[in-house]
C-alpha cells in the first residue's frame, strides 16, 4: 500500500489551483510582498495526529486551513455585486477541493489507489468578512485528512542484520564537524566496528549539508582535490570475496577514476567509483596486478543519486547501478586470499593517487561486508537503500 507524506500532498494540493497564486505558508506571510496574482491559495501547516495504529498501518489525520482570497477593488464593485464575487470564490474554493480529492481516487495503470479521504462531516467554509485589506474578500476552508502514512511493519532490512558488516558509514549519524562551514573531522562507522574515517587536516576536510528534500537528505560533499577521509584502521576486508555498496552523486567528470571507496597497497588495489565518462566503475587487483574492471552503461552526473553496488565471489566481479541489469566478469588469474587489510583504505580519494582521483560530488552512505552477500542478500541492501534515499 503506498504510503502518503505531508510534502505529497502539499504538492498536490497546489498543482490543482490554476488561477493565481499559490503558498504554503503563514497566514501573517500573507501578501506581504504587496504582489500576490489574484485568486490565491493559501494552505497552511496543519496540525496531525496518529489517531490509529495497528501491526502493518498508521493513519495520519492532517487538520488543513486553507484560506482563498480575491480582490474586491472598487471598480469591481461597480461591476459585480459582493454577493456575485463571493459565489464566484465559493466555486472556485469547491472546484479545487474536488479535483485534490479526485487525484487521491483515480487509479494508475500499475498501481492501486492511493489510500487518503476526508473525513466526515469535518468540512467546513467560512466567509472571511474582517481581513485587514479591506479590499480582499477571502473564504476560509477547513477539513481533516485522512491518509495512509507510515506502514509499522518492517519493510527493509536494516543493513546490521545481515552478517559480517564492517563498515557503514551514514552522513545522517556519527559525523563531527565544526560550524560555520560543517567541515567533518570525522566520520564515525555505524557497523560496531570502530572502522571510523577521519580527516585532521582542516583545509582537507570535506562538508557537510543537511536535509534539503525528499530526495536530498543529509550528505557529505566533497570539492575535489584535496578532500578526502583516511580510515582510522587498515581495510577490514581479509579475503577475496566482499561486497560494497554506496549511494552518491558524482557532479563533474576528470581525467581519471573518481574513488568514493579507494584503496591501494602494492599491487592491491580497490577503485570504486566514477570514471571520466561520468559511468560507475569498479575494479580490483591483487598483489601481482591481476584482476578486472567493470563498467556500467549509465551516466547521469549532477542530476541524481546513485546506488552503486560492487561484489567479488572467488574470480566473478559483479557491478549493478541502481536496479539495472547487473554486469559480470570473471578474471581468472585473480587471487587475493590475503584480502585488502594491509593499509587503510580512503573515501573521496585513494591513497598515492593523482589529483584527479579525488571526488567531485556528494557521498550519502557507504556500506562494507566481509565477504560476498547473495543476491537475496544484496537485494535487501539495495532495497533499504532505496526506500531511505528514494532513488528510484
């Protein structure tokens, strides 16, 4: 069942006024630039309540004021009658309200109706006769909302439930940094394993922003060179196998591999990221420099988030890019039993790389396993992944 935010409905509730203005907002904010394009809409913040919850819904109860306004200038009254504009309003105010309702009712071709109605007897329309322009003629309209807001049932699977996670890395938990700027110091590791990365250099520390939409939630950007994080410990991968996901947005192409994970060792080596053509890629080495590299079909740079997914199983690399087919290769003379743990490994750079190898974008989450997770497993990964950051 789909689940319905108050910034959804919101939305909705202005695309259905097509005559003047329309805000979300305060009535004290109303016209206080002296330019509102009459008609306008007016919804203000609603108040809410969970009033029902049970094992798998959660029916959210909005209380909306929505306030309609419309000149009444003395030319106008010259030509229309006060009881003549306020019917007009009236249907006006009506109309709207029937096509919000009637979007919350239609069905999709592959969906269900949306689960939302008004609630009984809780409309009301009120002729706003003491509005300080008086000028204005406005007609206040209250209902309550009663949508389908949170499922209480578990539908993810968090990834600490899945065994061997090493690394997790969130930008909405564990970070320090210093106002006003945001500069992170640290970057603290989710996964209980104390594998934190961090940056004492101020000038090379990436920043961090906060939520800034549905889908724009918190993130650390990184600028490109010289920012970057250096992991407090030695990579935690010690064998062949392993997994890797992470969800980012890449905002410009260099000459090189941009690393969202890099590491290096000798003739080890982890690259993951995105190279000049702005596509995912992942390769890996071993001590001798035998290995592979995947690429994926997608670019998208500066406009969306990515879920990027990269897994090792004995000598067969995979690589997905969000829901996409998953691209496989197999590199025969690949051995690396004795894993990547012997230095640490770096987020937005790698270590002895150029200057173009530093990120250039933003980096949300950074998940590490030890070892090579099922595709039901990495399904689960990648679907709380996309549930949290609403990617596709």
């Amino acid at each position: 069942m789909a689940t319905i935010k108050l910034t959804d409905i919101v939305e909705v509730m202005k695309s259905k006024w097509i005559y003047g203005d329309k805000k979300f907002g305060f009535t004290e904010e109303f016209n206080d630039n002296h330019n509102t394009i009459y008609p306008s809409l007016l919804v203000t913040p609603p108040d809410s309540v969970f009033p029902e919850v049970g094992v798998n819904s959660g029916w959210e109860e909005y209380s909306f004021l929505v306030y309609f306004s419309d000149l009444y200038t003395r030319t106008d009254q010259q030509n229309e009658t006060i009881d003549q504009r306020w019917e007009n309003l009236q249907d006006l105010a009506t109309e709207w309200l029937d096509d919000f309702l009637k979007h919350y009712q239609a069905e999709t071709t592959n969906a269900a109706p949306i689960q939302a109605f008004l609630q009984d007897e809780s409309l009301t329309l009120e002729r706003v006769k003491e509005v300080a322009n008086d000028q204005l003629l406005q007609i206040r309209m209250s209902f309550t909302w009663k949508v389908f807001s949170k499922c209480f049932r578990p539908v993810s699977t968090s990834p600490n439930t899945i065994s061997d996670l090493v690394v997790w890395l969130r930008a909405d938990a564990g970070t320090t940094f210093t106002p006003p700027f945001n500069d992170v110091s640290i970057w603290q590791d989710q996964s209980g394993n104390d594998n934190s990365v961090r940056q004492s250099t101020k000038a090379n520390r990436p920043t961090r922003l906060t939520y800034g939409g549905a889908k724009d939630k918190t993130r650390i950007v990184f600028s490109g060179s010289p920012k970057e994080f250096v992991s407090s410990n030695n990579c935690p991968i010690t064998g062949n196998d392993l997994s890797i996901f992470y969800v980012a947005k890449a905002d410009a192409t260099t000459t090189l591999l941009q690393r969202v994970v890099g590491y290096r060792e000798g003739g080890d080596r982890l690259n993951f990221g995105v190279n000049s053509l702005g596509r995912v890629n992942f390769k890996a080495l071993d001590d001798n420099g035998d290995g592979d590299n995947l690429v994926t079909g997608n670019t998208e740079l500066g406009t969306v988030n990515h879920i990027a997914c990269a897994r090792i199983n004995d000598l067969t690399f995979h690589l997905q890019y969000n829901n996409n087919t998953e691209h496989t290769v197999t590199a025969t003379a690949f051995n690396n039993s004795n894993g990547f743990n012997q230095a640490p490994f770096n987020v937005g750079h790698i270590d002895l790389g150029a200057a173009d190898t530093y990120f250039r974008g933003h980096i949300q989450e950074i998940i590490i396993y030890n070892r090579f997770l099922s595709n039901n497993e990495k399904d689960k990964v990648v679907d709380y992944l996309n549930k949290k950051y609403k990617i596709y």
